[in-house]
C-alpha cells in the first residue's frame, strides 16, 4: 500500500530536498545576469554621485578655501567605497558564470 502524501508534506520534502542538494544546483545564468546588471547599474549611480560630489567639493575648495567646514564623514569617502563593493560583486559574480558555464578563470570553455 503506497503512503499518500498531503500538500504540505510534498512542499515540505521538496524544500527538504532543496536544502540537500544545495542553492547552488538551481543558480542559473540568468539569475547570475541579472545580478550583474543590478551591480553594474549600482556602480553607475555611485559613480554620478562620487563625481557630483567631488566636484561640488572642489567648487567650495575654490571658493572658499579654509574659510569652508569640511567634513570627517565625506560623501565622497561613502560613495566611492560603494563603487568599490560592486566592482568586488561584479567580479564574484564573473568567477560564478564562469562557474556555472564550465569556463576557466579566464573564461574559456573547460574541455
């Protein structure tokens, strides 16, 4: 006699199954360039922030030179540690494709 399973018990066992096999198994390259594409659109906003920001710095630099209260906490300090954690992301995220694509660290295909 064969057991039923409920409607919970089946989501439960395929949750169960997915945890033992790993989030990894169902990484695929669309997931990964979509991950890509928020990073790379991360960097460029980032980046249009740090130049505004440093330019609005050198503006007060020009004209008001040490006469201006700057600050310890610069937004361009914010900023560019934000381009930096990105670029750092997009890297992984290459090694990752290249991971699931069967490709070598320089990105060709593995024989």
């Amino acid at each position: 006699m064969a057991l039923r399973l409920s409607a919970a018990q089946k989501i439960q066992k395929s949750l169960d199954n997915i945890c033992c096999l790993g989030y990894d198994m169902y990484m695929d390259k669309d997931i990964i360039w979509q991950s890509q594409m928020a990073a790379l659109r991360e960097i460029e906003v980032n980046l249009v922030s740090l130049i505004k920001a440093a330019k609005d710095t050198q503006s007060r630099i020009r004209t008001d030179g040490l006469d201006h209260n700057y600050s310890q906490n610069h937004d361009c300090y914010n900023y560019a540690v934000k381009v930096w954690k990105n670029s750092m992301r997009l890297a992984e995220l290459k090694k990752l494709e290249y991971d699931v694509t069967g490709c070598d660290r320089d990105g060709r295909k593995i024989k």
